[in-house]
C-alpha cells in the first residue's frame, strides 16, 4: 500500500505539472511553426479545435456531471457572432472573437435556468434548444445570418491569424483546467459530480458552482465556434449547429476520460487521427462509426483510457493529471 | 381565411395529433419503465418507414401488409437490442447519463446506416388506395358565389388514423386489463416494489423496450401512410417531436402522452395555419421550454428538479 | 406568563424542531415531531426501520422541505434554507449510507468542507491530515474514496464531519455494518467531540451503544414520537418495548 507523506505528494504534484506545462510548451513550438513551415494547416488546427471543444465539454461534464447534448449550441453561437459581426458589422476578428466568446457565456446565462432540471429533463431541453437555435438561424432574415445560406466572411480574414487565435485559445483553455483540478472550485464542482446533495451538505452552494462550470464551458465553446469561422471563412446554420459537433466532442472527451485534464486531450489526438483515417477511406461510413465508438465506449470503457488507467493502476494517478 | 382549410387544419390535428400520441406513448414506456429517454426513437421510426418502403419496392408488399411483419420484426429487435446494451448499462457510474450517450450513439449509427442503404435523398412510397381521396362534405360557397369547397382526407390517412386507434385502444387495454400490461405499469410506479413482489426485472424491461420499439416500427409505417415520402434524417425533428408531447403529457405516463399528442397535433396544424412559416416552426419548442419551466411535471405530478 | 411562553424554546437550545411533518404522497413519514437538543448533549432517536428517523435527519439538513412545522438552530428558523445554508448555519451529518466523495482522494474529502474558508490550503491539509489520523485512515490519504471498505466510508464520513467543525453533528446509523472495532473507534470519537463541546443527534437501532452514549433519547415509531426521556425511562417505557417486541 503507498504509504506517502505529503512531502512525497508535494513533489509527485511537481513533477506532474512540470511535465505537463512541458508538454504545453513543446505543443505550442510545434503548432506555432506549423503555419511558418507550411505544414498541413487545416489537420493541426482540427486538432486544436476538438482538444479545446473537449476541453470545455470536460468543464462542464467531466467535472460537474452535466450531459449537454445541445453543447453544439455555444459552438454555433460562437460561429455567428463572430461571421456576422466581421461580414455584416465588418469589424476586426480581434474584437470579433472576443465578442463571440461573450455571446456564448450570455446564451449559456440565458440557459442557466436549465441546470436546476434534473437528468432526463435537462438532457432533452438541452438538446432541443440547440435544435432551435439552429432553426433561429436558419429563419432569420438573410441580411443577418444570412439565412439557410449561411454567410462568408474569407476575404476578410486571414486563416493564419485564425491559426494562431486557436493556438492561444488552446493553451488558455489547457492552463483553466489544469487550474480548475487545483482551485477549491475545481474540488466543488467535483465533490458535486460525485454526490450533490452530500456536496450540498457539507456547505458547498451548489447551484452557484455549477454556474460557474457551466459559463467557463460555454466560453470555450463558443471561442472555438468563432475562430473556426475565422479560419475556414464560411459557415451555414446546418454545420454550424450540426448535432455531429456535438457527437465528436463528447466521445473525444469521454474516449480520454471525463474528469481528468489530459482525458481529453489524449481522447482527441488518438481519435483525431483515426477520424481523418475513416473520412479519407469511407466517408458514408463516418458517423456510423462515430456512433459506434461512443456504443462500445459507454459499455466497455465508460471512464476513458486515462480514467481507466487511474482505477486499475491507482499508482498512476501521481504522474497523470 | 377560409372555413376548407379550417376543417382540413382540425382533420390533420387528429390525424397527426394521433401519430404523435402513439410516438409519446411508446418514448413513455421506456422513460418510466427503463429511465431512458431513447434519442434514438426518432431513428427507430424512420427505420419502421423504411420497414416499409423496402417491403414495398422489393416485393410490391402494400404497408398495410408490412404493418404487422414490421411489429413483429421490431419487437424481436427491440428485444435483442435491450440484451445486448442495457445490462451491462447498470453496472457504469452513472447509468442514466450513459443511457441517453449510448442512445445517441445508436441513432449516429441508424442515421448513417439508413442514409447508406437508402441514400440521403427523400424517398417517396407510390403505393396507391383507390380512390386515393375521400370527399367528408361539401361546403356551399366556400371560396365565394357559386365555387363550391369539398374537404378531403386522403384514404390513406383514414386508414392510417383508424390502425392508429386501434393500436391506441389495444394498448390501453393492455395496460389496464392484462397482468404484463399491470406490471409494467407497476414498474413506472415503483421499481424496487415490483422487484420484491417477484417479477423478473430484466424479462420486464426487455418487454418494455420490445414493445416501445414495436410501436416505434408501427408509428413508422403509420407515419409513410400519412406523409407517403421518407426522410432518412428527418429522425431528431420526430424525436423532438416526441419529446414535447411526453414532457406535455408527463413524463412516464402513456395515457398523459395519448391527451398531449392530439393537443400538439392541433397546435401544429393551425399554428401552420395562422402563422408564418418560420413562427410556426418555432411553436412546438416553445410549449417544450415553457412547460419544463412553468409546469415541470406536465399534466401529471412527478418532480423533476434537482 | 402566557402559555406560550412557558413552551418557546430557551434561547440556548441548539435544536428545536415544532411539530414537523414530511409526506410522501400519502404516507405520513413524519407526523407532528417536536423536540429540543441542548447545547453538549447527546440525543438518540430509535425506532424500527420506516420509522421515520432518517427523514427527521433530512428535514433537518434541508435535504427535504418540511411539509409542516419549524426547526430552529440556537433560535433561528432554519426551515426554509437550503442544505449548503444550514451547513454554514453550523449542522452537519453523515448519511445512514455512506454518501462520500468516491472519485476524489480521502484529503480532498476532507477539503470539500473547506473551501470558503481563508485559511491557506497547507493549513487545511495539515488539518485534514490531522483528522484522517484520528480515524485511522491516514495512510490512505491519497487514495480515492472508492478504494475504501464500508467501514472506512463511515470512518470518512465522521473525519469530514470533524473537518467541517459544526455545532451540531447528525449521525445516521453510524454503527451499521461496521465492525467492532472500528465501532469502539467510532464512540472514542464521539465522545471526544461531546467533550469539546459538540452536540449531536445519532440515530440508531443499536440500542446498546444509544443507551451508553445519549443523554436523552426519543423514540419513533411511524412517523410519531412515542416517548422521550432520560435512558432510564426509555428502557423501561412499556409503549417503547411494545414498539420493539410488540409486533
Ligand atoms: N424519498 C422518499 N420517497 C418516498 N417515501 C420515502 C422516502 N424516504 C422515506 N420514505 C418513507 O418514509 C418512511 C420513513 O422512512 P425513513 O425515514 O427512511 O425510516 P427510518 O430511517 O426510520 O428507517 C418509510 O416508510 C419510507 O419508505
Ligand atoms: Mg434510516
């Protein structure tokens, strides 16, 4: 049995983050150069963007036990503030971006009511108010959103900067997690996952806590839905609100582990990779499959590779965060 | 606005309001017997259309004639699925979260497994009723001086209602005079108390899940008759569908689902009617989100806060 | 002196709780209870199981809204808070089933109970350290609450209740399923904190260790209560020994 004093733990704690801001920096030379070494573009900022959505989807599910299924909905808010607001409003995407950040953490307000329903409920409005929001977009006089259209706004942008936008969001969604494991919010939101109304009972406002999770997922969220407009230059409501947006982030997330800050970003290298390699050989058969992992993830790996890996070796839960 | 499309706008409120009682009541046997909300429902009813498109082009099969093959075929399925998925759900850390995941994961492979075989375009279904209408009354003078206005419903539409209440009275019967019938009710009502009496939990549940998915096949076929031309992703607006008229009638309670289906299938056909278009889609969600806010347990009492 | 006021509560009573009910549907779980708990004493509630005893508890701690009646803490009216409320308000508990954080390390239990304190977390780790030690579970303090036997959930829960630090402490069935041993711990335990000055309200159907603990016990039986008293009264109490034998 570890018999660890709390020196022990200090330095295991240490080492552990050494690793992983090295890890960090080693991430951000190598996507940074990606642009200047005319590498594949488009592959590393898809990486970049489903670590971050997974990230984010991890804030709110991995640490407080929600299900968003409509999490797509910050996503495609995201999107449209920020394509509108550069090819309607025509500002810079530098104040564009920010912008659809807020929006997202303002839908996710709006939506706040919904985190006091209980499972079922709330997994069903969540999904349908994504649902209606892609409809919103979808009726809403062209010269906004551009109708079932959707709007473009490539020329002006420049896919690099969009490029780099995602590079910081990255780096600042990986730095909020591997906050939120230490924070004493993290500890909350996590003493809610496993128990809320024991969590309640030890004097931890619960309602307020997940807020908190729910905003700080939201924002991430609808930054990646912004630069994602910023890099690729086009949109429409149907991808943009796409319930695959949705798909792709919860099994990333949970592929990896839900709970654990490393879960997803392993969960979405890995399936990254393996989804480009299902897309280029059958494309038809993609979601089928997609499908299909998140089946066999659930029955077979419901706590993810890292997750797994923790309950089976709890040992290595001192060298994995 | 003329007194015609009135009367067409009730006659499609029963109609419609009847599919969609039958697609609540099946989504409520799983809520309150498993606690699953099936996301796939949507795709399960698409897949009963399909049913009946393939019986139809393949061997010239009327739906009518597929309807009972379809019941039969989906409830063997339906059974199956439930073994090979639902028991191993029970044993995760949070069964209920994972059964709405793993459901989802179902309906990506149904979608994408119908879109293949069928390719993503509608299909339409040329099967014919002779007459293909049939004309209920006449109004005098409907459209001014002398231009008469006769109100129609297509034969099949008539047909599909009349299965529809049959299938509706067979249920209720079902749950109220036969003892499986009794006991799955029971089970809505309390599921340790029917474990302590005896029955067989998972032979229970596999019954349940046979019957919804049965139904899921039959609403399908039904659906075809009705909208002869199928979608393979109009799935997720059905399941919405579906998804206001259980949290309008209650969750878990098939006969609340029976009520709040035609009260939807009415809302639907004259907020068509008296709305704009992009309005009138937009209604059913807002009775969604306003019910789940001001009357959270629907017609009948159940809570559901946190 | 009005009739009233000979009834109000004395202002230093920790608890008060007048004429509370809960229904489930039709069922009376809990129909008219009142008692007080005096600041330092030990109050046992028994009764059989479906009594009504865990109920009471979660009426307290808001868990559940009463349906009617008020619970008082050192006199203010508690009834209406929420959980988190009236943990701060200085109440705190263990659940019949051990309900304690089992994806997070015995220290961060521990810690859950802390997070709006100002101390500094080495502070609080050293005192979460502290009390893991006097439940005997300080070897495992970076395991994970799902690691731990039955036993140990219940040993947890105690050392995060201590963590917690309230005036009142409310133990449910803390002597279920656990083994002698760690049993005898257990009363050390409590025993201790009645000596610091802590109150608490244990409900038990082991009524060996209720008669050796409480200064005052009530006793339940569908939802009312049937006698209250001193120990002694209690175990002679002909309506309490018809609740137990009777049936
Ligand atoms: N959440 C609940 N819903 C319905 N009935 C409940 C609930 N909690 C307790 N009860 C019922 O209330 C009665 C008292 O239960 P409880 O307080 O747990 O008894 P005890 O702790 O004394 O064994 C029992 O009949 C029990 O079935
Ligand atoms: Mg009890």
């Amino acid at each position: 049995m570890s018999s660890l004093t709390s020196m022990d733990e200090a330095k295991a704690s240490r080492i552990r983050h050494t690793l992983w801001f090295g890890l960090i920096g080693v991430v951000v030379l190598w996507f940074g150069s990606i642009p200047i070494l005319d590498g594949n573009q488009s592959l590393y900022f898809s990486l970049m963007l489903w670590v971050t959505m997974a990230t984010s989807f991890n804030i709110i599910a991995g640490f407080t036990g929600y299900m968003p299924f409509g999490f797509v909905a910050f996503y495609g808010m995201g999107t449209y503030t920020a394509a509108i607001l550069v090819s309607i409003v025509k500002v810079s995407p530098y104040i564009a971006i920010p912008a659809s950040g807020l929006a997202g953490v303002l839908i996710a307000l709006l939506f706040a009511p919904t985190l006091r329903l209980g499972g079922i409920y709330f997994a069903i409005v969540s999904l349908s108010l994504a649902v209606i929001l892609q409809r919103i977009m979808g009726l809403a006089p062209e010269d906004i959103t551009g109708g079932s259209g959707g709007l473009n706004l490539g020329q002006h942008t420049v896919r690099e900067q969009g490029f780099y936008a995602m590079l910081i969001v990255l780096v600042a969604a990986l730095a909020t997690v591997t906050w939120l494991t230490r924070s004493r919010l993290g500890k909350a939101l996590r003493a809610i996952r496993d128990d809320a109304q024991a969590a309640d009972a030890m004097g931890i406002n619960v309602q307020r806590s997940r807020l908190y999770a729910w905003l700080l997922s939201a924002l991430f969220a609808s930054l990646c839905g912004g630069i994602q407009a910023w890099f690729t230059g086009a949109l429409d409501p149907v991808t943009a609100f796409d319930v695959l947006i949705t798909a792709k982030t919860v099994i990333y997330a949970m592929a990896g582990g839900l709970g654990t800050v490393t879960g997803p970003v392993i969960g979405t290298v890995i399936l990254v990779w393996v989804d480009e390699l299902i897309w280029r050989q059958f494309p038809v058969l993609n979601s089928f499959l997609l499908g299909l992992i998140i089946a066999l993830l659930i029955l077979f790996m419901p706590r993810g590779i890292i997750g797994t890996l923790m309950q089976k070796y709890p040992r290595c839960r001192r060298l994995i965060m | 606005m003329s007194e015609v499309l009135v009367w067409n706008a009730m006659i499609g409120g029963i109609v419609f309001g009847m599919v969609y009682a039958l697609i609540g009541c099946s989504l409520n046997v799983l809520a309150g017997v498993l606690r699953v909300i099936n996301f796939a429902h949507g795709e399960f009813i698409i897949a009963g259309s399909f049913f009946a498109y393939a019986l139809f082009t393949g061997l010239g099969l009327h739906p009518l004639l597929s309807l009972p093959i379809c019941a039969v075929a989906f409830f063997v399925a339906g059974r199956g699925l439930y073994y090979l998925l639902v028991p191993r759900l029970a044993r995760s850390d949070e069964p209920e979260t994972s059964s709405f995941l793993l459901m989802f994961g179902v309906s990506l492979m149904l979608i994408a497994a119908m879109t293949w075989i069928f390719e993503a375009d509608i299909r339409p279904l040329n099967f014919t009723f002779d007459p293909i209408n049939v004309t209920l009354f006449t109004i005098e003078n409907a459209y001014g001086e002398g231009r008469h206005g006769r109100v129609l419903i297509p034969t099949a539409r008539i047909v599909a209602l009349v299965i529809n209440l049959f299938i509706i009275v067979g249920l209720t019967w079902y749950f109220y005079r036969t003892l499986p019938g009794k006991a799955l009710r029971a089970a809505t009502m309390n599921r340790e108390a029917i474990q302590i009496v005896g029955i067989n939990i998972h032979r229970l549940s596999s019954m349940a899940f046979g019957l919804a998915t049965s139904l899921a096949g039959i609403t399908g076929v039904l659906l075809a008759l009705v909208i002869p031309s199928i979608d393979p992703n109009g799935g997720a607006d059905i399941a919405l569908i579906g998804f206001v008229v259980i949290v309008l009638g209650g969750l878990g309670h098939p006969v609340g689902a029976l009520f709040a289906g035609i009260i939807f299938g009415f809302v639907e056909q004259f907020s068509n009617l008296m709305l704009p278009q992009a309005a009138a889609q937009m209604v059913g969600f807002i009775i969604l989100v306003a019910v789940i806010f001001l009357k959270p347990s629907g017609l009948f009492g159940r809570s559901v806060l946190r | 002196m009005t009739a009233s006021h000979a009834v109000a509560a004395p202002a230093d009573a920790i608890l008060r709780i007048e004429g509370l009910v809960k229904r489930f549907g039709g069922l009376v779980a809990v129909d008219n209870v009142s008692f007080g708990l005096e600041r330092g004493d030990i109050l046992g509630i028994i009764g059989i199981n479906g009594a009504g005893k865990t109920t009471v508890m979660n009426c307290i701690n808001g868990i559940y809204h009463a349906d009617g009646g008020q619970i008082f803490c050192n006199g203010r009216n508690i009834t209406k808070l929420s959980p988190h409320a009236i943990a701060k308000a200085g109440i705190g508990r263990t659940f019949q089933v051990p309900r304690i954080f089992h994806r997070m390390t015995l220290i961060d239990n521990l810690l859950v109970t802390s997070l709006d304190s100002s101390e500094s977390d080495a502070v609080l780790i050293e005192r979460a350290e502290h009390f893991l030690e006097r439940v005997n579970l300080a070897e495992l303090r970076y395991n994970h609450g799902e690691e731990l036997s039955g036993g140990q959930q219940k040993l947890l829960e105690l050392a995060r209740v201590m963590m917690f630090d309230p005036a009142l402490i409310l133990l449910d069935e803390p002597f279920a399923g656990v083994n002698p041993s760690l049993c005898r711990l257990f009363i050390e335990r409590i025993q201790d904190l009645q000596r610091d000055g802590k109150s608490f309200a244990l409900v038990s159907h082991d009524l060996t260790s209720i008669y050796k603990l409480s200064n005052n016990i009530i006793v339940l039986n569908q939802g009312q209560v049937i006698a209250e008293g001193g120990v002694e009264d209690i175990k002679n109490d002909p309506a309490v020994i018809e609740a137990y034998l009777g049936q």
